[in-house]
C-alpha cells in the first residue's frame, strides 16, 4: 500500500502564497506519475500540476506562473509552492501517486488539505 498525508494548507489572503506538502510511505517504488488537484465545493476535482519521472510538469492554465510542483529525489515528498493566490483557488488540495497515466491500477490519493484564500 500507499500512504499520502498532506499538509499545509490553510487561511490566506489574496495575493499571498503558500506551500502545501504530501508526505509518501509505503510500496512507492513503482510510481511514475506524482500530481496536485483540488476540488472546490459544488465542482469536479480538477488536475493542478503534475511531474512525471523524467522531471517534465503539467500545469493547469490557471495556475501557470503562479504555481511550482516540485519532489525530492526519493519520491517521499511533493511539493506545491503557491504563489500570488486568487479566491478562486480555494479548494480542498490532494496529492496523487499513481503507476502511470495510461494504468488505471495503482492510483493513490491523500485525504486532502483545505486552503482557503480569502480577506
């Protein structure tokens, strides 16, 4: 199994930044694809920003230059530095693991980290 914790998250205000983390543990040895998606009330989950094994990233157009997906070399961190941030990022934040992107087995989620920004 896999385990994802994610933490934090929280209160912001609009045009500050935050920097949310998703803790890895467990049978990781097999994941190629690490990602980010929210989820706001009343709306589907959507994919933030993804990294792949070789290093190369997705971003939602949204989030482009605002955002920074990053991991550590073991795989047992991923990151999300959140810049300039807009009340509609307020969501619930879930990190992802999963095998491949082509793979629907071996997908693992993280039960998510609230962020609210608003003043």
């Amino acid at each position: 199994q896999v385990q994802l914790v994610e933490s934090g998250g929280g209160l912001v205000q609009p045009g500050g930044s935050l920097r949310l983390s998703c803790a890895a543990s467990g049978s990781i040895f097999g994941i190629n694809v690490m990602a980010w998606y929210r989820q706001a009330p009343g709306k589907e989950r959507e994919l933030v920003a993804r990294i792949f094994g070789d290093g190369s990233t997705n971003y939602l157009d949204s989030v482009k230059g605002r955002f920074t997906i990053s991991r550590d070399n073991a795989k047992t961190t991923l990151s999300l530095q959140m810049n300039s941030l807009k009340p509609e990022d307020t969501a619930v934040y879930y990190c992802n693991f999963r095998r491949s992107i082509y793979v629907p087995q071996g997908i693992y989620w993280g039960q998510g980290t609230p962020v609210t920004v608003s003043s």
